[in-house]
C-alpha cells in the first residue's frame, strides 16, 4: 500500500505543472546519446506523447551530426569544422539533407508507434526557416579579423510558425529538421540547438529544452547548477567557467528568454524520461536558465529549484 500512495503522490506533485503547462507550446531539441540508444529513443517518444496527451504541445527540433558524419566519411568527403560549424559544400549539404530526412522520419515512426500523430517537417515548408548565409569571422595567426567562408551554413533571419500552429491545433506533434532555405534560392545547413531556439522564441514556447550528453551546467569546481540566470551565465562564460561545447548551448538559452521564451532548460538526455523529471518535478534534474533566480523561499533544499 505504501509504495501505490508514492506513485499517487509522484502524480500529485505533477497536477500543478500540468495545469500551468496546459495548452502551452514546449520546444525540445533532440540529439545525442538520447537519439542513438534504442532505450533512450522509446523513453523520448514516451514522454512527447505523454505530453500531448495531458494538453502541452510539444515540438521536436532534431539534429544528426554524428549520423551526417558518418555518412560523409562513406562518401570519400571530408568534414572539417570551424568554432564548432560544419564546413558545408555542394555535396556535404546534399549528404546532411540526406540524413535528416531520413531521421526526421524515423522520428516521426517512433512517435507513432508509441500513440502519438507526428508529422515531419523540414525549414523549408510552410516558409517555417528562412536563411542566410552565415557570415563568419576569424582571427588569424597576427591576430587580424578575416571573414571565413565556411559554405551553406546558414543563420536564421525569420521564423513563420504557421504551420507549427496549424499541426498543434489538430493535435500533430510537429518534427523539425534544420534545414532552410534562403531568398537566393539555396538550401542552408542550420545548427540544431539555434534552430530549436528560434522557433521556441516565435512560438513564445513556456519552454526551450536541450537535451545533451552531459548532466546540465556546471560551475567551476564540477558541480551542477540547479538554476543559472543569464547575468551569472554570462559571466561564467566571461571567466572561462563555461567553455567548449556548453558556450552555444547556453548562449541559445540566453537568446531566446530574450525573445520571450518563459524558461530554458540544459537536460541529460541520458537520462530516461529526462524531460519528464525537468518539468513535472519539483527539483528538475537538470539545470534551468532563467532571466532572474527565483526567490528565496522558492529555493529548496540544498539550492535545487522547486518551481517548474
């Protein structure tokens, strides 16, 4: 008997961010570890259609980076890259909007089989993602500015999420490969993470999850930040505290609370159920970006949050 109160209490503790999350846009970017193992893949579809069916809306934006690799090696190119952006010819874009296809699809499989209706998408329909190419400046060996051509790498110069509007109100999950196209007439190879931020920032989503390989953010002696507002984020990364491949994961957070995204949050995707346990639990298990720390007495034990 006590151990069925415990799971009664596990949905208590969920009711209240059910009912704040309800009818609410939720944007998760997808990738890693938690798109490569069979386990983690069924326990990511699991949570996005548990989801929808409690009333969020939850939207997929997914990456391929290891998988396009892979595929490039198979072909005889090579891939090189540039502050962490794949240098992307002719035929390295055709290979990585090969790729994403494909998993876009295999996504959208995935969802289904475990009851939910998704539909898979890239930037290029419905006008979701126009691009541009991606101007990109280095320093070189004298420590001179030079512009770099890195390819069809593109930024982000407009969302229209219409189309992510219209799958939500017919009860679609949308799945979103970042692939977009540019007024010149060209397809652009976009960063995940960016792309699931920009669309989180035109939704004005509750929420923008990354899903990554490593716990969440950390401070400089390795232990994990519960909840991380943007003035501490910036200076952590000014002093070196957050460096590497948690700079653009962070700085994305930070964009897009700026454009009116509620809150951000860096999960383990390692973790089974991940998204689940951030969001319907009181302490998360990750660590959430924020404008402003919540108050003290929102703070509990140990520093872990207890405000979804």
């Amino acid at each position: 008997m006590d151990e069925l109160i415990q799971r009664a209490e596990v949905l208590i503790e969920a009711l209240p961010f059910l009912q704040r999350f309800r009818g609410q846009s939720l944007v998760i970017k997808y990738g890693g570890h938690a798109m490569q193992s069979r386990e983690m893949r069924e326990s990511f579809a699991q949570d996005v259609v548990l989801l929808k069916l409690v009333g969020v809306n939850p939207v997929v934006v997914h990456g391929g980076g290891p998988q396009i690799s892979e595929l490039i090696a198979k072909l005889g190119l090579k891939s090189r890259f540039v502050r962490g952006m794949r240098v992307t010819d002719t035929d390295t874009m055709e290979a990585a909007e090969m790729v994403l296809q494909r998993l876009n699809k295999e996504i959208v499989a995935l969802i289904s089989r475990q009851g939910g209706r998704a539909v898979g998408l890239s930037g290029k329909d419905g006008d979701l993602i126009l691009s541009r190419k991606m101007r990109m400046v280095v320093k070189d060996e004298n420590g001179r500015r030079k512009a770099l051509d890195i390819g069809l790498v593109g930024d982000i110069a407009e969302v229209n999420p219409q189309v992510i509007r219209t799958l939500e109100d017919a009860g679609f999950i949308p799945v979103v490969a970042p692939t977009g196209y540019g007024r010149d007439g060209l397809t652009y190879n976009i960063n995940a993470d960016v792309a699931a931020g920009k669309i989180a920032a035109a939704l004005k989503a509750q929420k923008l999850i990354l899903l990554t390989d490593v716990e969440g953010v950390k401070d400089k002696d390795g232990n994990l930040i519960s909840t991380l507002e943007v003035a501490q984020a910036r200076r952590m990364i000014a002093r070196g505290h957050i460096n590497e491949g948690m700079i653009p994961k962070v700085e994305c957070c930070i964009d897009a609370l700026r454009a009116g995204v509620a809150k951000t949050h860096v999960v383990d995707g390692r973790v089974r159920h991940a998204i689940l346990l951030e969001i319907f639990t009181r302490t998360g298990i990750g660590t959430e970006v924020v404008q402003t720390a919540p108050k003290v007495s929102d703070i509990g034990r140990n520093g872990r949050r207890e405000v979804g």
